[in-house]
C-alpha cells in the first residue's frame, strides 16, 4: 500500500492542497474548523510526514550554537574534534555550527555568555555548562525566546532545557566504585578528585560511588571530594599533598578533568605502581596512561555519538519530530589497557 500524501488529505478533508500546506506548517489563515478537518483527515489516513524532505524543499537552514568548557581540557578538545567531524558528514545537513567557549566555573559569566547570544539568530543550543539557579534563568529566557536546549554531558534536570545527552552519571559512579573495589588489593583509603562538584555529572558520580563502596567494599573509605576548579596548579599540590600525608592511600578516582595534573603528581610520588586509578573520558593523556599500565580503567562514552545525538535531538526539537530514545541513548564504555580502541 502507498504511503499517503498531501494530495490525499486534501481529497480526503475536502480543501486545497495550499491550505494542507498552510495546516501541516502551522502558518496563519486558516479557520479552526477548518484546520480540524485538515488533522482529522491526517489521523484517518495514517499520514506521516517527512520533514527531511520538507525542509529540503524549503531549503531550511539550522543554526545551532554549542557551549562548552574554555581553558585547557582535553575532553572539550575532543568534542570540538567530534563537531568538526560531524560538520563534514550529512548529520550537519543544511546546518550551522557555533561553537562559544564559556568559564564553566563562573555562573555569573555563564549567564553574561548566554544572554550575549543572538537568539535571533539562532535555532538551538547545547550546553556543557554546570546547573546553577542564575543558569537555569538564563534557560528559562533561551526558551522563552523559542529556542531548543539540550544539555549536553551533564545534566540540567531542575531547568527547562528540552533533553538531556550523556551517560547515566549516577551509573557511572557505581561502576567506578565497582571497578575500584576489584582492583584495590586489601584495605585502604581513596581520594576522590574533580574540577567542581557544582557539574552534576560529579555530584551524581559520586553518588553512585559511594553507594557501592559503602555497601560492597568495606574495606575501603573514600575521602571527601577534592575540587580543583580547572587550576592545575590547586590539583598537583592537592594530590601530591594527600598522597605524602596518606601512607594508607590505595586509590584515586578523578570524576572529572585535570587528569594530565593528576597522573603527573602521583608519578612524582613514586607510588603511582601501588595505587588503583580509575579515571573518566579517554584522551591523550588518559591513553597514554592506560598504555603505560598507570590507570586501571577508563569510564567513558563515545563522542562521537554525543555529538550526533546533540544534532539530531535539536534538529527534532525544532521540526516538532519524535525523539527516538534508544538511538540517542549513550551507554556507558570501560576501557582498560588489553581493549584500547
């Protein structure tokens, strides 16, 4: 059987084929009555659209603009590879990407970033940004000014963004602790570091690592959460400090950033060979690392698929389209030194 068209909801709702285009693009200067007509029509025959084509015929353009970490980061460094990919392939069909670098540590200058957007310029936007109550203003008028927002790795669950895309953090967490519990031989203490706990993909890892470390592995006490505020200068004196003054020291779990800080402080110590490290997102350094046997795991997710979802989810927010969820979902990746990719 043939798909229905256009032509078909015209016959069948009794009206022209300029006020079904009228209806299905929600332009002005039809009756309700008539527009009633119109949809019921759609609804009897099964009648789906194909905004690709739509669009393509329109010769849509989408405006979309990203809002990630500035400053030295390895991950963010990935994602905007992973963008620049995706820009080149027919995922960035007929769109436009801006990538806007932003102090993810200050909400005042998050906010200051946001409202300097062009939202008339724009369709939608992602962010990578931390969860604050100036931030989640500041999405409220993003919306209000009509555009799509999705928060992008981690999560902004309080605010009115439309979809969230990333991993289960709380889920991550508890694989950390559960990889950090097998890995840790005997008895001991770990240190738990980060860039902010104010990102709520650090607080909820660190709800889930608590809650397997505290229930399945007792033997092991995980110390309170050490934030570096993307200052690698705070990280390396921090951990080379903790790892002096802690003989008892069998772990470190790095939720977040500063992995390069890190890895070199306990190098210096010359206990990184006695202590598990379990870290997330795989870079250069945290590659290197797991090469050189240093890290015991890496949790991670593909950036690559990030990204697609992100396009795809705003390009579905702004036609209005179905988000199919087990397409967008982004599962979580363990990767130590035997299954490097």
């Amino acid at each position: 059987m043939n798909k229905p068209t256009v032509h078909d909801i015209a016959k069948e709702a009794g009206v022209s084929l300029a006020t079904v285009d009228r209806v299905l693009n929600a332009r002005p200067g039809v009756r309700d009555k008539t527009i009633a007509k119109v949809q019921a029509a759609v609804e009897r025959l099964g009648y789906v659209r194909d905004t690709y084509a739509a669009n393509l015929a329109r010769q849509r353009q989408y405006r979309f603009a990203f809002l990630l970490p500035e400053g030295p980061s390895q991950f963010s460094d990935t994602l905007k590879l992973a963008l620049q990919e995706a820009y080149s392939s027919h995922v960035a069909d007929r769109t436009l990407l801006k990538i806007v670098p932003v102090a993810s540590h200050d909400p005042h200058a998050i906010v200051r970033t946001l409202q300097g957007l062009n939202v008339a310029q724009l369709d939608g936007v992602a962010l990578m940004v931390p969860e604050t109550p100036q931030v989640r203003d500041a999405v409220a008028r993003l919306k209000a000014a009509g555009l799509a927002v999705v928060a992008l790795v981690s999560d902004l669950p309080n605010s009115q963004r439309d979809h969230f895309i990333g991993i289960n953090s709380v889920a991550a967490g508890r694989t950390a602790g559960l990889l950090m519990g097998r890995f840790v031989k005997g008895s001991g203490e770990i240190l738990v570091v980060t860039n902010s706990m104010r990102s709520r993909d650090s607080l909820e890892r660190r709800l889930g690592f608590d809650a397997v470390i505290s229930s399945d592995f007792k033997n092991l006490t995980a110390l309170p959460s050490i934030e570096s505020y993307d200052d690698p200068v705070r990280m390396d004196q921090i951990v080379a400090q903790v790892v002096a003054a802690r003989p008892r020291l069998a772990g470190v779990y790095s939720m977040g950033g500063g992995n390069t800080t890190m890895l070199n402080a306990l190098r210096r110590s010359g206990r990184l060979d006695e202590i598990a490290v379990i870290a997330h997102e795989l870079t250069p350094s945290t590659r290197q690392a797991l090469e050189a046997n240093e890290v015991a795991a890496v949790i991670t997710q593909n950036v690559g698929h990030l990204v697609r979802s992100a396009l795809r989810v705003l390009r579905n927010l702004c036609d209005q389209a179905p988000i199919f969820e087990s397409q967008e979902r982004i599962r979580i990746e363990i990767v130590v030194r035997e299954n490097l990719p």
